[in-house]
C-alpha cells in the first residue's frame, strides 16, 4: 500500500521506476504470480520507454523469475539469456553472477542438477 502511495506522488523518473520494481517484487512476496505480471508489464513498459539498461535488465531478470515460478521453462531460458545480454549493456558487477544463479536454478528445478 506504501508503494502505491508514493507511486501518486513521485515525478521523477528514476524513482518512479523504482518503485513501479518494488511493486512486482510486493505481488512476488505475496505469491501474487497475477498481480506481478501486471505489475512487471506496467514496470517493463515504463523502463523500455525510458531506455535505461539497468531498469530493462531488472524487467527482464524478473520476468524470467515469473516465467520460472509459472513453470514456463523454456521461455525462462530465453528470459535467462536476454538478461544476460541486457546486463551487459550495464556496468552491474553481478551480471554473470545473475546469469549463473538463473540457469542453475532453472537447471534444479528441472531436475539436471540432482
């Protein structure tokens, strides 16, 4: 509720962003799959306007989370390699770190890693 609040009341950009991801994360903690894909589109909209590689890496890192949890396995795969390709086009330190803890995550829930 605090998030949509300030959501009313922020002009900046940046921030405004921000919380737009701190919402889809909200729907996440409640298990709100329906919800967070909203938000997410609403979110990933919002930052492919702005053109900003470290929001549109955060928008396609938790679209892959999404398509994980809904069990969407190859569309995850596909979301795994986007962001690491959008990651790139940013000077985020943890890129590659992100891109080793979504395919071994996806690779544990389908069973290759046991």
């Amino acid at each position: 509720a605090e998030v949509e609040s300030l959501l009313g009341r922020v002009d900046d950009g940046e921030q405004l962003l921000m919380l737009r991801s701190l919402r889809v994360g909200d729907h996440l903690e409640l298990g709100d799959l329906d919800g967070a894909e909203r938000s997410l589109a609403e979110f990933a909209d919002a930052a492919e306007e702005a053109q900003l590689p470290w929001f549109l890496w955060l928008a396609s890192g938790m679209a892959c989370k999404i398509a994980l949890l809904r069990g969407r396995f190859s569309e995850c795969e596909r979301l795994i390699e986007q962001t690491l390709a959008t990651g790139r086009r940013t000077d985020h330190p943890n890129v590659d770190v992100l891109h080793a803890g979504q395919t071994t995550l996806l690779r544990i829930v389908q069973g290759g890693l046991a």
